[in-house]
C-alpha cells in the first residue's frame, strides 16, 4: 500500500489545472496500490478551495492569514511537515513557478530521490517515471531504488477531470507548523499584468515567431504575414526577454494559454514550457529547419525548411488574394 | 552585495543529439556544451546588481566539459571579478551530488547572493539552485526575474505565469534561480576573453566528488515522439508556401 501526497496549487482565488491533473495521476497510483490520494493546500482563505479537490480522498488544509501570497520559503516548509506528517512515501509535485521552490526541498527534508520534468509516474513493479529531458527532445526512461520518491510532474501530463471527483474528499484543517515572520523571505505584493496592445488569446490566427527569428528587425517580415492572414504576431519566450516583443505576446508556461484557430509558428523548437501554452491551438502549422524539433510532435503540419525562404512565398500567395 | 554565480555546462542545443549505443544516455562523446543558457542571465543579473550598488561577482563552474574554461573566462571578460573551476574531470554528476560540491565550495566564501539558471535542460534530479538553498538553509526565490539590491535584504521579482508576478524581500545570503535578467546577456569581444585568459583570475580547486547514490537511474532514452502525429509537407519553399496556404484556407482563414 502506497498513500501519494498531491502538493496543491492555487493563485487569485481558484486552484490550479495542473493541481486535478497530479490529483487524477495520484488516484491511479493509490488505487493500484490500494493506497489513499492526500493533498495538501495552504494559503490564507482556502478553506473554501478544498471542497473542490473531490478526486483526494483526505485534503489537509493549512489556512492562516500569514501565509496570504504564496511565499516559497515558508510554503516549501510548510509542505515538508505536511509531507512528514502523513507518512506517505511518495508525492507528486507540480512542475510550475511554486511546484519549483517546493520539490527540491522536499527531496531534500523527506531525504528522498526527486525526479523532474516527469510526464507519467509508476508505483507498481518498482518506482519510475518518463522524463522529458533536453528542452522536450529526449524522452527518458528512469527507475527509482528504494520505496519513496518525489516526482515533479509537467503540466498537461494527464487528464484534470480524473482529479475532481472520485476520493473522499475529508477536509482536514492542521495548525500552521511554522512562523512566517521568523523566516528570511517576506512577501511585498502580487503584480498584475497591464493589457496589452494585442490580446492574444482572443485571436483566431497567430504567427508565432521563435529564436528562429534572429533578429528584432525580422519580425516585421512575420508581421506582415499576420496582416495577410487577419491575425497576429506572438512569440516564444526568449524573443520576450531579448525585448523584441512585449509580454503580452508571450505564449506558454509563464506567458499566456492559446487556442487560436491556426496556429503557424516559425522558428520556435517547441520546448516543453512553450507547447503548456498552444497545444490544444485548432490547427498548428509549424515550421523549423531541425527535423528533430520537438514542436512537430504536437504540429498537425510541418515543413523542414529556412523560415526566411518560406515567409516571403507565403505572402506572395496571400496578398491581394 | 558580492554574488556567486553557479555556472553549468549543457550539451548544446543547436547540435543534433544522439543517442549511445544501448540507448540509455546521449553519445557524450562527440557532445559539443555551451553555458546553460539561463545561467547566463544569473551572471548578467549579478553583473547588473555589480554595476548599481557595487561589490563583487564571483563565478563557480563545474562540469568536465572541455569548454569549461572558456566558460569562466568568457565570465570574467564580462566583468567577473574572480573564476573557479570546481575539480578537473569530473564526470556527469546527479544534480543533488553536484549541489553538494557547490556548497561545499561556497562554505569558502564570502557572498550575500547565490545565483544560477532557473534550470538545466539535464537536471533530472531537481534544480541545482533550489537544492542548495535548502542545503544551506537559505531563503530562495526561483523563476526570479528581477532584482533591487538593499540593504542587507534585496527585492526580486519572482514570475507565475499570465504575466503575474510577485516582489519578496530576501534576508541575505539568499538563493535565486533566475529565469531572465532584466537585460538581454551582453556579448563580450573576444580581444577581452584573451585578455582575461591572462589575468590570473580563474583558478581551480580541488573538489570532493560525492559518491552518486545511484537512487535515479535512467534506463532508457529515446527521441521524442517529433512528427509522428504531423503530417509533414514536403517540396521545396513554394511547394510548402502553396500547402501552407491550402490548410489555412481550409480552416476559414487567410
Ligand atoms: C520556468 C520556465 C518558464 C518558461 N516559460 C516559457 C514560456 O512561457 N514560453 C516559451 O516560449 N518559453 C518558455 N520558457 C523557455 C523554454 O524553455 C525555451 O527556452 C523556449 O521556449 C525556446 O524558445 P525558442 O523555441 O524560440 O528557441 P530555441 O529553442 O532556441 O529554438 C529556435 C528554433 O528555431 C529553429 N531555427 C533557427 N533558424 C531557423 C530558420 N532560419 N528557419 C527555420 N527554423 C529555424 C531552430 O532549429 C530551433 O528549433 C520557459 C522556461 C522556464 C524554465
Ligand atoms: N555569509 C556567508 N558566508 C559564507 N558562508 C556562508 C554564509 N552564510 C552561510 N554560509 C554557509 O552556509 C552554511 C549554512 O548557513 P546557515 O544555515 O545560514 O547558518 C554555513 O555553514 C556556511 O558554510
């Protein structure tokens, strides 16, 4: 019998998707080992969030005003004892901006091994995971010695309506085992984004430029193709942090969730934190010059080829059409 | 504020990778490796910290890797005050192992900040400056993305996701996983890489390499599934324009 511990997600007053998804995962695991599905949520005010965790069948709820905003130090600490606490052997993390400051510390207290960027987890004939490794390019197999592991789960790595339903469900409220105010990190405040010029998520079209791209100058090329098309330009994230696009455009793990109808990317390798952001996008065209590019493992059409070849044809055929 | 930045090499991700003959690692052997290239952004951040409120910014590089040296020395070129290469072939470690060796090392010095990538495309086993956050119990912030040095505290800015963001105030010393610097990595001539090859300022040091608990094993790798499900045009840039165009059409656009 295994019990898996679950580390629940929330922000701005709902409980994250990838919190059901690691819920569901979980409850496969227990079931195969007649084992519970445990998780945890701590916040202020969440109370009201543990209800909605139907697919645990106990949720351990710290809930204490001091640990209002999500603050990594005090959340990793408090996870720990919840994770000692329970005595369950094995628990799945999500691999996300909190999941990131908790895992580690958890292998770390619970002296346990800690497997990341996993897309599946198996408790039954000996513990393992499939890894994605190298940016999405290499998938890996891995096994675990010993009976106990942590396993920081990618988003999307199974179904979230497995999580909602199904366990339960004993909300269960412990004392906050440690004092926020002792420990090195306070927490200033939350910011929230300012719109941008372009709403991105509301576009049927995108033409989503990468590295690819090569330089800020490049992208009116693509920009007028997205005026062909009636859409608009986004990008990966590097493109963001060299400063050639604002935030706003940012699809992905910590930019924003697309379904555009076509989704024509150019230059973009598909790593695992951009397709978080555009897998379930209608149609997605992607074009890159790397065979092995991770992105045509989610593209419904791929062309092998010099973005800057194609990119003048397509707006030939476009314009005045 | 002195920094410390943990530099790490990762097998290039421009390169083709392949895989060894019983498919349970890369073929390490003809691997070329460049800087991780988020720790890249941890020395531009502690380069800029350097540059508003002084100080000093020493650099740790560990890896085996052959580029190594040129890694650090590239480092110092940019404004790195002092380089160390941690041990000398040393072999692919776990990231909890090398978590090891980097604190180990740090105990020798003197630091308000420890910076590093957010990640490596090859850590498996965790996150190098998260684990050494809790092996020295410091507080951390991962996925920073900005940072405004105080006194004695530093304010960083830690990213969620949408574009929502959060400020903390760090006792120092404090670890951050810096996912972007506040400025796109600065380029360096290579008339100054040279220059630093002569300056004296990388060193090495012995390291103690952690027996691997061998507690993760691969046991298999693979290259992932890429176009499997696609279906990939083929032809030359007009053949791909016209299809192109036909898909688009077909799903009421363009
Ligand atoms: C916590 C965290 C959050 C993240 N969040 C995001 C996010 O929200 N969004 C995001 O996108 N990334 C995110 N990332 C970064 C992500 O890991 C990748 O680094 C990033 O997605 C890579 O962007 P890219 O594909 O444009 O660049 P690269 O990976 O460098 O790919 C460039 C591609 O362009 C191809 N190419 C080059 N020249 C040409 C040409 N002439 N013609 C055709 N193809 C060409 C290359 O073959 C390559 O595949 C995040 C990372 C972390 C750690
Ligand atoms: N300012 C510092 N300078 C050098 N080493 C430090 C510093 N702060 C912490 N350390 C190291 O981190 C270990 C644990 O630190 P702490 O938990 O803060 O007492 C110590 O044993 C030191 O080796």
């Amino acid at each position: 019998m295994t019990d898996v511990f679950v580390v629940g997600e929330h922000l701005q007053d709902a409980v994250t998707e990838v919190t059901f998804e690691l819920i569901g995962m979980a409850r496969e695991l227990a079931a195969a080992s007649g084992g519970q599905v445990i998780a945890g949520l701590v916040g202020s005010g969440v109370t009201g969030l543990a209800a909605t965790l139907g697919g645990a069948d106990r949720i351990l709820v710290v809930d204490d005003a001091a640990l209002e905003l999500f603050n990594p130090e005090a959340h990793a600490a408090v996870f720990a004892s919840l994770l000692s606490g329970t005595g369950a052997s094995v628990a799945l993390v999500p691999y996300t901006s909190t999941g990131m400051e908790i895992s580690s510390h958890l292998s770390e207290s619970a002296n346990r091994p800690l497997v990341s960027f996993c897309t599946s987890v198996k408790i039954e004939g000996g513990l393992g995971a499939t890894c994605r490794l190298y940016a999405g390019k290499i998938e890996a197999d891995v096994e675990i010695a010993g009976d106990g592991a942590i396993f920081a789960v990618l988003s999307g790595s199974s179904p979230a309506a497995a999580g909602r339903s199904g366990g339960g469900a004993v909300v269960e409220q412990t004392a906050n085992p440690i004092d926020p105010s002792a420990l090195g990190t306070s927490p200033v405040g939350l910011i929230l984004p300012e719109g941008g010029d372009v709403d991105i998520t509301a576009q049927d079209v995108l033409v989503v430029v990468g590295r690819g791209i090569a330089s800020a100058d490049n992208i009116q090329e693509a920009q007028a193709l997205a005026d062909a098309l009636g859409g608009a330009v986004a990008a990966s994230r590097p493109i963001i942090d060299q400063g050639w696009l604002p935030k706003s455009r940012q699809v992905g793990k910590s930019g924003l969730t697309v379904k555009p109808k076509v989704y024509l990317s150019l230059g973009v390798s598909g790593a695992p934190e951009h397709l978080e952001g555009m897998k379930d996008a209608e149609t997605i065209i992607a074009v890159n010059s790397d065979p092995q590019a991770p992105i045509f493992g989610v593209a419904h059409y791929g062309w092998v080829g010099d973005l800057f070849d194609l990119l003048p044809e397509l707006v030939d055929r476009l314009d005045g059409s | 504020m002195n920094s410390v930045v943990l530099l790490r090499p990762v097998p290039d991700p421009v390169e083709e990778l392949e895989l060894n003959g019983d498919g349970t690692d890369l073929d390490r052997d003809y691997l070329g490796y460049v800087l991780n290239e988020f720790d890249d952004h941890a020395l531009e951040e502690a380069l800029l910290v350097k540059e508003e409120s002084g100080g000093s910014v020493t650099v740790l590089g560990l890896g085996s890797a052959d580029e190594m040296e040129q890694m650090l020395y590239t480092a110092l070129a940019k404004g790195a005050d002092r380089a160390i290469k941690l041990g000398d072939d040393v072999g692919h470690l776990s990231v909890r192992a090398q978590a090891d060796v980097f604190a180990a090392a740090l105990a020798n010095l003197s630091y308000d900040l420890i910076l590093t990538g957010v990640q490596a495309a090859d850590e498996l086993d965790g996150q190098l400056g998260m684990r050494v956050a809790a092996k020295l119990g410091l507080p951390h912030v991962s996925v920073a993305v900005g940072v405004v040095a105080g006194e004695g505290s530093v304010r960083v800015t830690k990213e969620f996701w949408a574009g929502i963001t959060a400020q903390y105030d760090l006792r120092m010393p404090a670890v951050l996983g810096v996912q972007a610097a506040r400025q796109a990595p600065r380029y360096v001539a290579v008339s100054l890489i040279r220059q630093a090859q002569q300056s004296g300022n990388l060193s090495e040091e012995d390291i103690e390499v952690p027996a691997d608990p061998g507690e993760v094993k691969i046991v298999a790798v693979r290259m992932a599934e890429s176009g499997s499900g696609a279906e990939m045009i083929t032809g030359d840039e007009a053949a791909a324009a016209e299809r192109i165009v036909e898909i688009i059409r077909s799903a009421g656009k363009g």
